[in-house]
C-alpha cells in the first residue's frame, strides 16, 4: 500500500466553504467508484480555514497518470471536477491547470 499527502486552497468565502462541504457528504456512487477504479482504497480530506488536506492510501500499483486518464474519459468525474473547481483555488505556487498539489513527506 502506497499514501500519498495532497493539498489545495479553498476560495476564501464562507457561504461556498459550506457548499463544498455539504457536497462532499452526499458524493454520487459513481464518483466514489471512480475513486476506487483507479486503486485508491481510502481517501480522507481535512480542512483548516481554506487549506485542505487529503490522504489517499491506494494499491502499490497506483499512478496518478492512469487516474487522470480514467478521470478524462469519465463524464461523470468531469463534471464532478467542474462543479468543485468553482470552489477551489490553486496554491500561489503551482503551474496553470494543477489543482491538489503532491505533498512531500519530511518525518
């Protein structure tokens, strides 16, 4: 089992911090086997003011290029990540079209 640490910002306005959060306690049974397709086992996001943080734990054989791939060709996921990126914001550092950014591990 691999786990991978990734992080995002929020767009600072509470009202759709709320939103986002209510989407994410009723996510469609397509999506969540979506997630699962691509070998991730476990997923959990945390939030502090608009910095999230999520933990994906997948299958050795996981690779963010072959999840991609399945995302892209899924209508379902895109229109998913459509919907979120309305709440979403990248991180000052990232390059155009990055969204959750790959945390490296330090302890």
């Amino acid at each position: 089992m691999k786990r991978f640490c990734l992080t995002l910002d929020l767009k600072e306005d509470e009202k759709m911090i709320a939103e986002y959060e209510a989407y994410h306690q009723n996510v469609s049974t397509e999506i969540l086997k979506s997630i699962k397709d691509s070998g991730i086992e476990s997923m959990q996001i945390y939030r502090l003011h608009t910095r999230m943080f999520m933990i994906l734990d997948t299958i050795d054989e996981f690779s963010f290029e072959k999840k991609a791939q399945m995302d892209a060709a899924n209508e379902k996921v895109q229109v998913w990540e459509n919907l979120m990126w309305q709440y979403q914001q990248a991180l000052p550092s990232v390059k155009a079209g990055e969204k959750w950014i790959l945390m490296k591990q330090i302890f």
